[in-house]
C-alpha cells in the first residue's frame, strides 16, 4: 500500500476548538439532542399506550408516575424537546426554499426557534392544565 506523504505546507483541518460559539451552531446541536429525546420520549408514549390497553391497574401505575414531580418534569421536557424539534424542522424547511441564510434572517430564525418553543411548551402545559382541573 501506497503511503501518503503529508507536506509541512498543507493546512490543517478547522476545529471545533477555533470557532467562537454562536446559536444558530448551539440550536443545531440541540436540535440533535431533542432529536434523539424524542425516540426515549416516544417510549413514554408507548407505555402510555400500553397501560391503556392492559387495563386500570396498569394504568393506575402510569398515572401515579407520570403525577408525580419527576413525571411531569419528564413530560415538560419531552413537550419541549418535541416543540423545538417541530420549529427546528420548519427553520430547516424554510432555509430548503433558499431564504432566510442572511445573517440577520438566520439570527433572528434561531432565536425564534427557541423562543417560540419556550412560549409554545409554557402555554401548552397552561392550556392542558385549566382543561384538566389545574396543575396539582
């Protein structure tokens, strides 16, 4: 096998070490992340399926987990996760029609992004709340 001869002149590949951090390079990374909550999350959707079908008592069990303050942490955050991911994709949609890649555009897209998935998720959960009798 042929060895390849690497020249003192050839440049290096960039880093990730070299770039400043920006949002729109943060929200891609997080879009990845909710991405990937979203199969766990989906998960909690099958057990709520599940339980469902299987009867009270196993229903009763998910109820009393996903009540509890650790349950509903979860079920915020998978709203959330899922709310941005939603509004991820749509950025991305919108950046496939080949508008929006100035920077003022893609700025304020990002921050759209998370700001209407935290606006989105708190009145979500405000909603589902004042229809289910409160927040307990």
């Amino acid at each position: 096998m042929a060895e390849a001869k690497v020249s003192a002149e050839r440049p290096l590949s960039p880093h990730l070490t070299i770039y400043r951090p920006m949002l729109s390079m943060m929200m891609s990374i997080v879009h990845r992340i909710t991405g990937a909550a979203l199969y766990i999350g989906t998960l909690l959707l099958v057990w709520w399926l599940l339980a469902a079908a299987s009867g009270p008592g196993a229903y009763a069990t998910f109820q009393s987990a996903a009540a509890s303050f650790i349950g509903r942490v979860v079920l915020f955050g998978y709203t959330w996760a899922l709310l941005h991911h939603m509004l991820g994709g749509v950025r991305h949609l919108i950046w496939d029609t080949g508008r929006g890649f100035g920077a003022a555009e893609r700025e304020w897209l990002v921050r759209a992004n998370l700001v209407g998935s935290i606006l989105l998720t708190i009145i979500l959960w405000v909603i589902g709340g004042y229809l289910m009798g409160g927040l307990r």
